[in-house]
C-alpha cells in the first residue's frame, strides 16, 4: 500500500466533506495525513538476515557439503544479505521482526512530528485534532491540541483510532475514517461549539508524508 494511492479519489473526497461537516458545527479543526511508514527498520532485516540465513547456511551446509566451515561461513553471509534484502520487500514478513512496542513508539513519534510541522498547534484555539494512518505499521494515531486535551483524554480519542485501524484492516478505510472524523466531532462539538467568528484554519484535503 502506498500513500498517494491508499485512498480514490472519491474517497478522498468523501474524507474532505466529513470534515467540513464537523468543522460546520465546532471550533475544533480536524487534519488527516497518511504515510507510508514510520520508519524503515533496518534492525528487522538484519535480524531476519542473520536468523533465516544461519539456520538455511547450516542446513545446505551439512546436507551437501559435510559440514564444511569454509562453506557454511560465506554462503551464511551471502544468504543473511540476500534474506536481509527480501525481507524488505515484504511487509508483512518484516513485521514478524518488529517488536510491536517498537512499531507503536515508530508511529506515536512520526504522528507527533507531522502534527508540529503541519501547523496544528497553531490553531486560533488550540484545538487542532490530527488523524494520522501509517500504513506499514497498519496503526492509527489521533492527536490533539493542549486546548482539546483539556476536555478530552487521550485515551478517547486512541478509541476512535482503534477503529479506524479496524476499518482498514477488514478493508473499509474510507468508510471507518469517516464514521469516526464524525464521532469525534460530536464529542469536539459538545465541548468546542462553532463560533460566529470561526474560519478554517487547515486544509480539508488528506495530507500525504
């Protein structure tokens, strides 16, 4: 899955429209950005490298070449870059060796830079809210702004993700990331309502990293 094309052009514009809906009813201001992945994790590759590449070096090793030291030790090697680089090319195989502590700080980290550098905590209000889909690690990350954490813990909104990661897991991205934009800005509307003055102050438009 690739970010440009996670979401149709449909989609995209379905996703644009539920926040304009909310953004009709309160201050808050809502921002969707997708991104490939959060990091590249090299340590998965060379740990597949070198456990799938010892254990299929040792194997051909004793079966065709008795046990030969000389043998095992570079075909070893070349059998650790060659996995190494496979792995990379499979996403959900170089998943099995992430730890998923490590995937879920990966996404929290790229979630919170993407919220600096897009703005969202420069808000008129302090109530900028961003749902941020890394697809690599297939986790969904809500952010808000220290005016919306005054009304609403981060573990609200972390539910709201939990479906959303649902949603694309069984293949109904666009349609749980609607569902929720809109959930979420019941909740935002009830504490943050729409001011006679309010304007918008984020694009609509789902942002790629």
């Amino acid at each position: 899955m690739r970010a440009e094309t996670f979401f149709s052009a449909e989609q995209n514009a379905a996703i644009a429209a539920a926040i304009a809906e909310v953004e009709s009813r309160t201050a808050g201001e809502v921002a969707v950005m997708v991104m490939d992945q959060s990091d590249t994790y090299p340590e998965s590759r060379i740990l597949a490298g070198i456990l799938l590449g010892g254990v299929s070096a040792t194997v051909i090793t004793d079966r065709w070449f008795a046990d030969s030291l000389w043998t095992l030790l570079p075909l070893a090697i070349g059998l650790a870059l060659f996995i190494g680089w496979g792995v990379g090319q499979l996403p959900a195989v170089q998943r099995l060796f992430i730890a998923k502590a490590r995937l879920e700080h990966m996404v929290c980290e790229q979630a919170m830079q993407a919220f600096y550098d897009k703005g969202l905590y420069k808000t008129r209000d302090a109530t900028g809210v961003l749902f941020f889909i890394s697809l690599f690690e297939r986790r969904v990350r809500l952010l808000a702004d220290r005016g919306i954490y005054e009304k609403i813990p981060q573990q609200t909104l972390q539910e709201h993700a939990a479906a959303i990661a649902l949603g694309i897991k069984q293949g109904n991205a666009a349609s749980a990331l609607c569902r929720e934009i809109g959930r979420v800005g019941e909740i935002l509307a009830r504490h943050f309502p729409v001011r006679p003055d309010d304007t918008n102050e984020l694009s609509n438009e789902v942002m790629l990293a």
